[in-house]
C-alpha cells in the first residue's frame, strides 16, 4: 500500500484548536477516507523537538485502515503557543490536556501513540492519571498505549 505524507496544508487533515485551562492548543484531525468505517481514534504526540507533522508518514497510513488521528502540538511547539509558566509544559499538564481533548469531541475510547522517552512518560502519566485513578474514561480497558522510542 503506497500513500504519500501530509504535508502542511493538506486537504486531508484538518488544523483545529481547543482551549484548555485558557490556554489554545493545536492538533491535526484527520478521518478515514470515505466508505473506510472508523474503528477507533488514536491521539498521536510529538518527541522533543519537533511537531504533530512527526507524524505526516503514519496518518495517512492509519487513516488508511480505519482510524481517526488527532496529532497534538505539544506546550510551546508548532501553533499550540508558549506559556510563561513551567507548570504548563509538565506530565501532569500534557496528560490532562489529552483527556480534556478527546473529552471535548465526544472521544470516550482512546490509543495514545507518542515517541522518544518524553513521550513515553507522559503516555505513562496518562495513564495513571485518567485511567488508573478512573479519572474521564473511567474503565481501564479503554485506553491502550503504544509507545515508540527512536
């Protein structure tokens, strides 16, 4: 199967924000392409430094076979802006920021996909926070995390 990357004005994703805690923050949100039904939505973020067009290879593909990519820009990257303070570029903050997202479109089952060991821990936070403590998912079986270093 040959498909070619995003780039960034692709007609194939969308450029959409939420506001969280007052701050803006950017992801790309791209579907399956039509009559492919959808069988899930992966959240997808960056390593250091870089930005959710990382991920312009693999949406395409995973939209391919059937899921909906929300690529999130992290605190400070790409058009999700800087914060003056460091408490907004934490685990903690990130993990939340995640959850609020996919609460905010209605997302109740997840796969968060991250890569380089920033990424990991703050897949890993997610996942004590919002689904170990039952925080907005609730049930542990919803969430699944993949987790790609280098």
């Amino acid at each position: 199967m040959t498909i070619d990357k995003i780039t960034p004005n692709d007609p194939r994703i969308t450029h959409a924000y939420c506001t969280i805690n007052g701050k803006k923050w950017h992801y790309l949100d791209s579907s399956p392409p039509s009559p492919t039904p959808t069988k899930g939505t992966l959240i997808l973020i960056h390593g250091f430094p870089d930005l959710s067009l990382a991920w312009r290879h693999q949406i395409p593909f995973l939209n391919a076979l059937g899921f909906r990519t929300l690529a999130l820009d992290c605190m400070g990257y790409g058009e999700t802006g800087p914060s003056p303070s460091l408490h907004d570029y934490s685990f903690k903050t990130h993990a939340d920021a995640i959850a609020a997202l996919a609460a905010s479109l209605g997302v109740t089952e997840v796969v968060v996909g991250g890569h380089e060991r920033y990424v990991d821990w703050a897949s890993i936070r997610y996942l004590l926070r919002h689904q170990i403590w039952g925080h907005s998912f609730g049930a542990k079986e919803n969430l699944i995390a993949l987790l790609m270093s280098y």
